[in-house]
C-alpha cells in the first residue's frame, strides 16, 4: 500500500524549534542532549534540511518524546479516534522508510502504534538514547526485517513478536528484495 505524503519539512522546522524553545535550550544544549550537531539542526529548523528518521530519533529522544509523538505534534490533531484517512504518514528522504502514526495522540494515554513500511535493501539505525525512557515491542505483518539490538540480531517474518530489551544501539535492516512491513509498539515507562 503505497500512500503520498506531503513534504512535512516546513511542519517539522517549527515543531522542533517549538520544543527546544519551550525547554529554554540553546542549540548548543539541544546537540549536546541529541548528538546532533548545531550546524544541522540550525538547517533543519530553518527547514533548509529534510530530517531522517535517524535524526529525528536522536531529536525527539532527546526532548523525551517518541518520534511518533513528536510526528503527532506537527500534525497537531489530538482526540480519542484517529481515521485511516487522518493518519499521519511520514517517508525517510534518504531511506524510503514510511511510517503511519496509528495512534490517537491522547495524554494520559502511553501506548504508541505505529505501522513501518521498510523498502528493500533499506535500512536506518537508531541510538540507544532515542529508546532510554521506553519499551517497545516489534511485530512483522509482511517480509522479512533483519532487526540487530546491540549484539543480538533477529530474523523477524509475518506473525514473529520481539519484545526490546534495555536500550541498545538498533538497526531496522530489510536486507530482501521485497518491502518488509512492521508495527511497532511503544509504552512509555512512567
């Protein structure tokens, strides 16, 4: 299933200078917190840069968000009922890597749905910083995901379910011919 997204870099740019400010960090603080660097999230804030997921991991990892709900954010739609229509999409420009926010964004609520859809011979690496505050559990609708945290690596086909360990260094890898489709669980850890 093939959905358009619209460029959300625009969206992104002001959401991400929203939440550094509303925590009254500098760019400086913001790199140091993401290991980002300031040179890059000064582009992407002035939405002279398209973030990919790997960024955005580090960024919304270091704000204490899932990069879903800073996905949410931009979007800026709350509410118990998200419809199919109304679920944000958003496409890694590097990778290809789509993701669907599934989940209403609701406060109180701290479970994260989200659908993955992982081109072939695709891959994007996440920091153990972007899982520090949650658990998270990966289950394989379609293909094949190769999914490495820290030394382990797990050969995950349609109908496997992987509960994460304490946070590590992880790669979503697709290393087949075909797109590989996932969902991704989260629970923030209060």
């Amino acid at each position: 299933m093939t959905i358009s997204a619209p460029d959300p870099t625009d969206g992104l740019a002001r959401r991400l200078r929203l939440e550094r400010e509303a925590r009254g960090w500098s760019l400086g603080d913001l790199a140091a917190r993401s290991g980002v660097s300031k040179a890059m999230i000064s582009k992407v804030e002035r939405a002279e840069a398209s973030p990919t997921a790997a960024l955005l991991g580090r960024l919304s990892g270091a704000f204490g968000l899932t990069l879903s709900t800073l996905l949410a954010r931009v979007e800026g739609e709350t509410g118990q009922l998200k419809r199919a229509a109304a679920q944000p999409v958003w496409i890694d420009p590097a990778t290809g890597y789509r993701r669907r926010q599934l989940s209403p964004l609701v406060v109180e609520n701290p479970l994260d749905l989200t659908e993955v859809e992982l081109p072939a011979g695709a891959e994007v690496s996440y920091p153990a910083a972007s899982y520090a505050f949650l658990r998270q559990m990966i289950w394989m609708l379609d293909g094949t995901l190769t999914f490495r945290e820290g030394d382990a690596v797990h050969v995950l086909e349609p109908g496997d379910c992987l509960a994460l360990g304490a946070p590590a260094d992880c790669t979503f890898a697709n290393r087949s011919g075909q797109p590989c489709r996932y969902l991704v669980a989260v629970v923030r850890q209060r």
